[in-house]
C-alpha cells in the first residue's frame, strides 16, 4: 500500500480548518493508496480539539507560529512518501 499526507499548517482558524478536513474526508482514494492529514500548530491552537472529528487526522506540534516550523513538524510526523500541501484558509 502507498502512502500519501496532507500537511497543513494551520493558526486559530478552527471552522476553516473543519471545512478543509471535510474535504480531504470525502476524497476517492485510488486503488492501491491511503492517506492521512498531518496538522501542525501551537500547543494553544484551537485546531486540536478539531482534528479529533476527523479520523485521518493527526497533530503536530510546532514550537512556534513560523510557517516553516508547522511544516517541518507535518514533514517529520510522516513517513508517507507523496506530500501535498494544502491551506485550511485558500
């Protein structure tokens, strides 16, 4: 089985990032794929309590707002070997 994630660096935006969740829920996963949603942000963001309705969903912590961080810690809580990355807030 292939393995892809979705990595998302999310800030406070907790019904946008509920949203963004919900699509990659319904997404059609082909044949011989899984995937899963890393989400990184601070230990005071919001976006935890979200991810628990979204089974695919996992947590990462970053050290700090920096976009960089938030998608270093998505990058090192995957061994996926397909990343994409996607905005709780396009």
């Amino acid at each position: 089985m292939r393995r892809a994630a979705f990595i998302l660096a999310t800030t406070h935006r907790r019904r946008l990032l509920d949203l963004c969740l919900s699509r990659l829920d319904a997404q059609e996963v082909p044949d011989g794929w899984d995937y899963e949603c890393i989400v990184s942000g601070t230990s005071e963001d919001f976006g935890r309590a979200v991810i628990r309705k979204h089974t695919r969903a996992r947590w990462a912590e970053s050290p700090d707002e920096m976009i960089g961080h938030k998608l270093r810690a998505c990058v090192h809580g995957t061994d996926a070997e397909l990343l994409i990355w996607v905005g709780d807030d396009d």
